[in-house]
C-alpha cells in the first residue's frame, strides 16, 4: 500500500466562524425536538451557526448538506435543493454528501476546499439524520412510524461491501479491535471490562452537562443509588447493563437518535472584515482514507498521515490539546487515540481508566457526551463533534469547560467502515 | 474487463479459492480486484491460493442482520490470508463461552486458520477453521 502523504496546503486559509448543533434526542418523543422533521433539524442548526457566526444566510455563498440514508429514512434523494429552501438558500449552489457516519466532516472538507479555492467566501456545511423513525410513504415528512431496530442496522449495513458479503461481520466489530488491544497490552477481559465500562463513565459526566445532551439526564452514580447500588461502576457491571459479545456491553454503544450540525467556515482574509476574530478557528488540516471495511488500521494510517503533514503536526503527543473518538463503539477511545498518537501505545487505558481523559482531565477527549451519552444521529454526529471542539477551544464550554486551553483539536470519524476522516483545527 | 465477482463465486462454486495476482509485482488480491494496490499495475491473473489464515481480530457476533441470522452466534475473524491480502470471514470451529475463547485468542492458539467453502443460498463463500 502506498501510505506516503503528499503535504497539500489550502491556496487561501479557511477558519470556521459559527457553529451549531440541535440537542440530539429522539423527534418522538424529546419535548426539545418533538414532532421536528430533518427541515427543522438542519433549520435550527444553521440558524444557530448563523447567530453564532453574526450573519445571515444571504451571506452564505454555497453549502453542503450530508445525509447518511435520505433515502431509508427521508424518502427523499437529492436533498440539497429540499433543504435549500428551508434554509433561506434557495437558488444558492448547494451539494448533498454522503460517507456514512462521517459525512459531516466530508462536507465540512468540501466547504473548506471550496473557500480555499475562491469559489466562496463563506460557505456552510450542514448534516441532519433522523434515525429513530421512519417516514411513511405518501403521507408527509412529520407523520412517521417505528422503525424496527432490525431493519434500521440492515439498512446501515448498506455501508459495508456487497460484492463480498464483509457486512457478516460489522454488527459486532464492537469486539474485534477492543479484543485485540486487550491481547496486545495485556489486559485481561476484566481489565477490559473497567476500562470499557470507564469510557462511558467518562462520556456521560460530560453529557449530562451539555445541555444539547438531552437523552443523558442521570449520572451513572445516580442511576446506581436509584437500584440501591455502591458506584456508578457496580451499575455498569450489572444486569441493567449486559453483554452482548465477549466484551461489549449495551452501554458501550451509541444511542441512536436524531440531530443536526452545521458549521460556516469563512476565507481568513475576510475573518478581519467581519469582525469575527473572536469566532475564528482554523481548519488546519484534514486528511481523508477510503477503503472496505476490513482496512481499518490502514485506513487510520493514511487519513492521520495526510492530515498531519497538511496541518504541520510531528508530535501529536504534544501538539494536540484534545481528541474526539468516533466512539459509536466505545473500544475507539483508545484504538483511535493510540493510532494518532495523542497517547503512546498502551497508554489510552490508564488515562481512561484513571478518569484524565474525561471533561475535566488532563488529556481530554470529546466533552459533548460521545455517541454513547449524547447519543448518535449518524451523518450530523461528526459536524456536532467538530462543533463542539470547536466551543472548547474558545472557552464556551460552561461546566464542561475543559481546565486548560485547548489551543488544538483532533476530531477523527468513521464512517460505517469504508471512510475513515480526521480533521484538524488550530486556534487562529 | 471482465466479471471479477460472477468469477470469483463460479471458482468457489468449483471448490477452488482463487485471487487476482499482479503480474507486475507479484501481490495477490484475495478477494480479487482489477487494479493492483500495491503497484497499480492492471495485468492481473487468477491463481488458486493456499487458503491459509492467520487471524488478526475475533468478534463473537450475537445479532447480524437477517440474512446472516441462521448461523447466529457466530465469531467472526478479522485475518490475513498468507498471500498477504485482508479477507474477513466467519469463524466455522469456534464456539463456546466468550471468557475461555478471549483466553484461546490471548494464547494465540486460535492464530492458524484455514479457509473452506461453505455452500449457501445459490452461492459458495470461503469461511475459516482454526487449525
């Protein structure tokens, strides 16, 4: 394989100026979002990016829409022109996207390049799904109906080799990379289990902060005194929280749900002219690596290569002040962490297991809640992610305000296997 | 171009587990692919392969989707076939409680797997056995 990264440089410097995410809960039944179709979603993100970033959406001179399954859950295609209109953008050039959970940050590339090469000034990357629901054909997009979970994993399944049937497997590659981090470093499967169980722990410290976090409304301490338990860990060892594979447990997975995330990145030229010195962060680097889903560890290799060299990052252990895992399984933590080097090999563990990277640690990962407490609204989770890094680093964060600068982010998606995507950001 | 997929399924179809190998660089692609990705050479030919594994990554698979259901639970295996190539599979001979097979894995004896073919619903698929 030729994993050499070419060092490509932006011809015009690009900063996000606002950002937005809708709480991510479920449209059934979140009094926040209730009755909310993917139009409302994406609306109430952008106009939040849009207040955010002090304009309006005249402003805005293209955008990019990323949907996982328009299709399965929006009956719809081609939902660039749907939303367009929705989002004041009508008649503006605007593209929809797809890479699977990733999406989000895909757009959020193409919105960046397009700025870079002048065909924009200021451009918007937005992403909405809405996957506890599905539409009903020929009534409209507010009357929905159950989706059975059965039928919504086959449909994301869609996102993993046909021709040579590798989809056998994803449903519980929740064990395959956590098991084979255990072998390495010499865990036991109860080592294993803390340091699972810890990962959650982590993420929903943080969500029941964020306010966007809406499904995470108990502590695991709190749900462990409500079942007349000692600690938060008893309760994630117990019953209410079974195995389903030899390592993974029900909490270790993402919550799916519904959201949206949007994100306006601006020309660096302009930043000044705008005002908007005090909302500027820069996209310094990306890099993205498309392969089938059995390519994982290549696929890591190749998008933090890229990214690096674009971003001038050589020792990530010291450069970077934050890391967000695509931890829709929950063993990411720190197979993905490790793999870019934010820590040593071996090391993710014992910083997850001692609490450090959580919120309020030392070397921190996501404060939103992760895809386990915030939940996982699939294509717009990666915009929500960068989002929120983004929030951090300009110490906006409130009560999960990270305890020390976060000058630097590193956010890394995947996307149902095949698309694996990091994205960069520096404080301007 | 020909129809690599239709051919991979007839040869296994035949009993025989074969890959696309670069004339130019000798890499073997198993399952096959049209353009090398070692050294993007484009003349490839088929060869049968060894059928021998080695396994990477176990995953013990409770709920696959509906069309995978009648073998559930399954391990599946994330595993290198000895001409170099990434090829996932199920795990045919591994069974039992998932504390002694994370043992089995952790002291490599679950390391040498073997590919078969396994006959299915109108198609043939390699599947591994631990040797």
């Amino acid at each position: 394989m030729n994993n050499t990264a070419k060092r490509w440089t932006l011809s015009r410097g690009v900063s996000i100026v606002g950002v937005g995410y809708t709480p991510f809960g479920l449209i059934g039944k979140s009094p926040e979002i209730k009755d909310f179709t993917e139009r409302e979603l994406v609306s109430m993100a952008f106009m939040e990016a849009l207040q955010d970033a002090r304009l309006e959406a005249k402003d805005v001179d293209a955008f990019f829409v990323a949907q996982y399954m328009a299709e399965t859950l929006s009956s719809s295609n081609s939902v660039a022109g749907l939303y367009a209109d929705w989002m004041g953008l009508r008649l503006k050039p605007g593209f929809h996207m797809e890479g699977a959970c990733c999406s989000s940050t895909l757009t959020l590339r193409n919105a960046v390049q397009m700025v870079a090469s002048s065909t924009a000034d200021i451009a918007l990357s937005c992403a909405v799904e809405t996957t506890s629901s599905s539409p009903v054909p020929g009534k409209p997009a507010h009357i929905r109906e159950q989706m059975p979970t059965d039928v919504l994993w086959e449909k994301t399944m869609y996102g993993c080799d046909h021709g040579y049937l590798y989809w056998a497997g994803t449903p519980t590659s929740f064990d395959g990379c956590a098991l084979n981090y255990a072998k390495r470093h010499g865990l036991t499967l109860e080592q294993l289990d803390d340091v699972l169980n810890m990962s959650a722990y982590n993420n929903r410290r943080a969500g029941v902060l964020n306010p966007k976090a809406v499904m995470a409304t108990k502590t695991f301490e709190e749900e462990a005194a409500e079942h007349g338990m000692k600690s938060g860990m008893d309760f994630l060892r117990s019953d209410f929280n079974p195995k389903f594979s030899v390592s993974a447990r029900f909490l270790h997975c993402a919550a799916t749900c519904d959201g949206a995330s949007a994100i306006i990145v601006m020309a660096d030229d302009l930043v000044k002219k705008y005002g908007l010195e005090d909302r500027a962060v820069k996209v310094a680097g990306f890099g993205t690596a498309a392969a089938t889903s059995a390519s994982q560890p290549e696929q890591y290799e190749s998008a933090i290569k890229q990214a690096y060299a674009m971003a001038g990052i050589t020792v990530p252990r010291h450069e970077l002040d934050y890391f967000s895992p695509h931890d829709c399984l929950i063993a990411r933590q720190f197979t993905q962490s490790e793999a870019a080097g934010f820590f040593d090999p071996g090391e993710a563990w014992k910083y997850i297991l001692e609490g450090r990277t959580a919120f309020d640690g030392d070397r921190i990962f996501h404060t939103s809640g992760g895809r386990s407490s915030m939940g996982h609204a699939w294509a717009a989770s990666a915009g929500a992610e960068v989002a929120e890094a983004v929030i951090q680093m300009r110490g906006e964060a409130g009560a999960r305000q990270a305890n020390h600068p976060i000058n630097s982010a590193m956010i890394m998606n995947e996307g149902a296997g095949p698309n694996v995507n990091v994205t960069i950001l520096k404080k301007a | 171009m020909t129809a690599i997929t239709k051919q991979w399924y007839d040869y296994l179809e035949e009993g025989r587990l074969m890959g696309l190998k670069c004339k130019k660089c000798g890499a073997v692609h198993f399952p096959p692919f049209p353009i090398c990705r070692e050294c993007s050479g484009t003349d490839m030919e088929w060869v049968e392969i060894s059928g021998e594994g080695h396994l990477d990554e176990i995953a013990l698979v409770t709920a696959p989707d509906q069309w995978f259901e009648q073998y559930a639970p399954y391990y599946y295996a994330y595993a290198h076939v000895a001409e170099g190539s990434v090829f996932e599979s199920m795990l045919v001979n591994v069974e039992g409680d998932p504390a002694d097979v994370y043992e089995q894995f952790l002291a490599g004896k679950l390391d040498h797997l073997k590919l078969e073919i396994q006959k299915r619903d109108g198609y043939s698929y390699p599947v591994y056995r631990c040797v």
